[in-house]
C-alpha cells in the first residue's frame, strides 16, 4: 500500500513540473514574437522617413528632387535693339561690366539720324510762324477783314506742319533723344544707345566701326538682384507641388553649401516627349557669384520636426 502511495506522489510531481515547462517555453516564443513585430516597425519607420543631413530635419521619401538653371525673369532682362541702324563710333562698356540706367553703352553715326534732327528743327520754327498766321487770319475773318478761304488755307499750313512736327518728335523720343535738348543744345552728330535699366551687359559683339541694321541686336543688360531657378519637374510629382512651397537648391561648382527658393510658378503645359513640366521658384538670397545659366539641383524641402 506504501509502495502504490509513493508511485502516485511521484507521477503527480512529473507532471506538474511538465506543466510548468510548457508554459515557460510558451512564455518565451510569444517575448520573441513580441520582439520581432517592433524590429519590423522600425525598420519600416526607417524605410518611410530619414533624417536629412544637410538641415537636420526629417524628410519623406521620394520628395521631390530637380535639376535646372539661374535665370532672370523677363521684367528683368532687356535686349538692346536698334530703331535706326547705323555704325558703331564709340563703345563706353566691356561685356560684364556694370552699367546705371540710361547710361550710354555705345554710340553710332547715321546721316539720317542728323536729317531727323533737322526735319524736327524745320518744322518747329515753322509751326511757330504758320500758327501765329493762322490766328491772324481767323481774327480777321471773324471781321470780315479776310476771307473764309484765306483762314481756312492759313489754318490748313498750320495743321499739316504740325502733323509734320509731331511725327519727327515722335521718332526722335524712339530713339532715345528729347526734343527739348535738341532745341537748347543744337544737332547731336551720334545716336547715343543707354542701358534701359541698371544691370550687367552681356551678349556683346561690338567693335568700332561695325554696322548695325534696323531691329539687329547689339547687346543684353540683364538686373541679378531677382534671379530665379527654371527647374524640372515631372508629371508624377505635381500632386506633391503647389506654389508657395519651399525649396532647397545647391549651384554646381560652390560645393555642398544649400540655398534657398520659394516656388512662384508651374507651367501649364507638360512636355509630351518626357513627361516634364517646368516650374519656376524665386531664390531668397541670391549671391554676387550666381550667375544665370548655372546649373543646379533642387529638391523640395524638409519638413521641420
């Protein structure tokens, strides 16, 4: 009877011990599990943001990235061309050099150019004459002193040379003269070429004693202080880009420094052989050293964290 006792003792104790294995083991398989499930949740995190190295700041992912060029907007780029042709007597300027507003870049000489002046001369003296007979005659007629077809020719001379004084005057101010100096200081034997606006001229092919035809251009005079980038996009990232987004730029031989834009516009027309679209953003803080035409690349920027 002490023998059946003892077996029985002994078969409980084995299989409580067993018991409590069972549980250990599944204990350890679920931390496992546990463990694993969090390593792929980071590693997904990693795969989704990464910390960039420039700013710091976090970035999504297959953010937009762009290459293009420095340019200057249209309002800020004039080409010089002639309203008269001529050749070149006198040259102030070098390609790259800096010019103010209305400053004479160059001159040229054309006999035309001193029978405008001339014309212009003849007819202002001219209208002064005709126009004080024109009102004698109109007060004489309105006395009976004068015929109505006395007036009327006197009145007809005046008009036609003033028509004549006008179209003269208005071709002068095309070509950059006022009439007002021409009265004061006599005939200018050159047509003086200025610099529509303060900037650098460049585009230059000038020499003494070159002749320039009617509408030929002759120089560029282009304003950096609002240079913009022109930039690459494609189709697929216009969901991601609205103007007012910020962009970070790095210009190609001034090494890994980051500068910045805003976006300020995005074309409307999608080129059909690849798919791309330009868009166009405003740099903050331009340098002396940029220069339009420089390549670059640009991406959109990081979010702040």
């Amino acid at each position: 009877m002490k023998q059946i006792l003892f077996f029985s003792a002994l078969w409980c104790a084995l299989a409580f011990t067993a018991c409590g294995g069972g549980a250990s083991e599944q204990t350890t398989d679920e931390a496992a599990g546990t463990q694993s499930a969090q390593a792929d949740s980071l590693s997904a995190s990693a795969d989704s943001v990464e910390v960039d190295g420039v700013s710091g700041a976090t970035q999504v992912a297959n953010a937009p990235s762009f290459n293009g060029i420095l340019m200057v907007p249209p309002q800020q780029h004039a080409t010089i061309t002639l309203s008269m042709g001529g050749a070149v007597h006198s040259v102030a300027f070098l390609p790259g050099s800096y010019v103010q507003k209305n400053q004479v870049i160059l001159t040229l000489e054309n006999p035309d150019f001193i029978a405008l002046q001339q014309t212009w001369l003849d007819a202002a003296a001219q209208v002064e004459f005709l126009e004080k007979e024109y009102l004698r005659q109109k007060n004489l007629a309105s006395h009976e002193a004068a015929s109505q077809k006395q007036m009327q020719q006197s009145k007809s001379d005046y008009l036609s040379m003033k028509s004549r004084l006008d179209a003269a005057a208005a071709q002068l101010q095309i070509l950059g003269m006022d009439t007002r100096h021409l009265q004061t200081q006599g005939i200018h034997p050159y047509l003086e070429i200025k610099a529509p606006l303060s900037g650098y001229v460049t585009n230059m092919n000038v020499n003494l004693g070159k002749y320039f035809n009617v509408g030929e251009p002759v120089c560029d005079v282009i304003d950096k202080q609002a240079l913009m980038l022109q930039l690459t996009a494609y189709e697929k990232d216009l969901d991601d880009l609205k103007v007012g987004d910020q962009i970070e730029f790095r210009v190609n031989g001034m090494g890994n420094k980051t500068f910045e834009a805003v976006l300020v516009s995005i074309d409307q027309m999608v080129d059909s052989t690849n798919r791309s679209i330009k868009v166009y953003a405003r740099v903050l803080h331009p340098l002396k050293d940029f220069r339009p035409g420089m390549y670059v690349s640009a991406r959109k920027a990081p979010q702040k964290s």
